[in-house]
C-alpha cells in the first residue's frame, strides 16, 4: 500500500513513547519464518529501500525497529536470524555502538530498555525482544552483558 496511508501492519505496539505506533509508522513485510538467515538479496532490497524511506521521511536510523521492539508480548519477528548488524552497517539502523563503557552492567535493565524505546513488557519477554536482535546468541538469565550493552544503547541512541 501507499507509504501514507495508515496500515495496520503489526497490531497494537508502542515504541519510545509512541503508545500507537501504526499511527506513525510505515511498516516493512519480509517473508522468513525466522528459522533461517535472511537472503543477501532479501536484505538488500530491504536496505534500498529503508534509504528511500529514512531519506523521504527523514527517519533516523533508530526509528527503524522490529515487529518484536513494539509489541514484544506479542511478536517475535524478524527473529534471531536477522542481520541488524548489517542495516547498522549501512547506516539503517543502530548497533552496538561500542563505546568501551562496559562498566555498567550494574544497571536495571528495564531502565535501559526504556530509554532506548521498548514498550513496557514482563522481564523475560523484554530481555527476549532485546536478545533477539542485539544479542542473538545470548540464552539463559539476565546478564551483566544485556545490562552493559543495553546502557550503551540508551546512551548512544535514545528514543527521545
């Protein structure tokens, strides 16, 4: 559909205050059950055309978020198996931004999670959003590393 017409592509979501994010989003369908990696020619089609729209709509690179960023009670997608390391790479998303701070792993999490946009979730479910695309090797508890990394994030690329 039209770019400016309302869609609603993933539901009730919020994001870094936004409590309708649909209302101010425009949303991407890819087409991977998340088992597999996304193909090099998927993602870069993708990237085309996240250049198009972050330039059309001046949309900075942290506005581009996932289906599981906004309603991570509900959604899971894209998954484990996306390459954000890759949009961030081109500039279409962010990354770990690196900053060598990894002295906050005392930090609440949730906290963290809030500052970067994360809608209000329980514990587990946002940790798995987060892991999910930050960290998507990390399994088990909480960690000092999702505490550290996730301060960065707030940091370096705050929802507001």
């Amino acid at each position: 559909m039209d770019e400016t017409e309302r869609a609603w592509h993933a539901g009730a979501g919020a994001w870094g205050g936004c409590s309708d994010v649909n209302s101010a989003s425009i949303g991407v369908e890819l087409v991977n059950t998340g088992a597999e990696p996304f193909p090099a020619p998927q993602m870069a089609a993708l990237a085309g055309l996240l250049a198009g729209l972050l330039s059309r709509w001046a949309i900075p690179a942290r506005g581009v978020i996932a289906h599981s960023d906004m309603a991570p009670e509900r959604k899971s997608d894209p998954g484990r198996r996306f390459d954000w390391r890759r949009l961030a790479l081109g500039g279409l998303a962010v990354w770990d931004p690196g900053d060598g701070a990894d002295g906050d792993g005392d930090v609440v999490l949730a906290r963290s999670l809030a500052t970067i946009g994360y809608p209000e979730a329980a514990p587990d479910v946002a940790l798995s959003a987060f892991r999910s695309r930050f960290r998507p090797g990390a399994e088990g508890p909480e960690a000092p590393e999702d505490r550290a990394l996730a301060a960065r994030l707030a940091r370096a690329h705050p929802a507001a």
